[in-house]
C-alpha cells in the first residue's frame, strides 16, 4: 500500500509541473521589465527601478525584442535596435535563440504565465521579468 501511495503523488507532483506549452508562447508579447537576476553561485541582484523596458513581439515562433525607455506621460522612446531571434522546441521546454550583427546566444524559456517569465543563458545566469506596468504622472 506505502509504495502504491508513494507512486501516486509522485505521478502527481509530475503531472503539476509547470510545461510552457507553444500555445503559451503568445505570453512573451508586450513590455517587460527585470525584476531579479540569479548568478550561477546563487547570489541574487535585485532590481526595483528600470530605466529600459523589455519590449517582445513574436509571431509564429519568430520575433524581436527592443529596449524601450519609458516617459512620464505613459509613452515610450525607442531606437531602431532590435534583437531578432526564434523559439526552438527541445528536451520538453523552449529555447530562444538570438541573432545580431554583433552575436547569438540561446536562453532557455524556464517560466511563463501572463505576468512574469524567466530565462536562463549559457552562463547559468537566471532572468526573472515582471510585466511592465506604466505609470502616468502627468494627465
């Protein structure tokens, strides 16, 4: 009985793993910004005010991502740098793989929901985001 029982919560606690499906993908779109980074040796940085936005847009496994620098009427300045990349399927989760004139690198997608996502690049060097939320001190 004891094995059977043990066997079971763990096909549960399997079952509730949290798997980013590609339908999920859609997430990634919009404005982000850093909340925390995670260093292979477990120190934390944490950051509680952003001068640059993430901005995200994928289609069809596709995208870019773009620096935005938010304004205190609720718009944004931006250049014309982007960072282009594609989402790859591997080993049950994804990868974002970039490329610039100047490099490419792949992060692993580790977490997605609607108001928070992280990454994880080959240096073990963990990204945690936050959804940007605009604030608008002149009306």
């Amino acid at each position: 009985m004891g094995k059977h029982l043990s066997l079971v919560i763990v096909l549960l606690l399997l079952g509730c793993h949290n798997r980013i499906s590609s339908e999920n993908l859609i997430l990634l779109n919009g404005y982000w910004e850093i909340e925390k980074v995670i260093l292979p040796n477990g120190e934390t940085k944490e950051y509680e005010l952003n001068t640059t936005i993430d901005y995200i847009e994928i289609k069809d496994l596709s995208g870019f991502r773009k620096k935005v620098y938010p304004k205190f009427d609720g718009t944004f300045d931006t250049s014309n740098d982007a960072e282009l990349f594609s989402i790859v399927a591997q080993n049950d989760g994804f990868e974002i793989h970039y490329k610039t004139e100047l490099s490419t690198w792949i992060e692993v997608l580790k977490t997605l929901s609607e108001d928070s996502f992280s990454v994880t690049n080959a240096e073990q060097i963990t990204y945690y985001y936050k959804r940007f939320e605009p604030v608008n001190v002149i009306r």
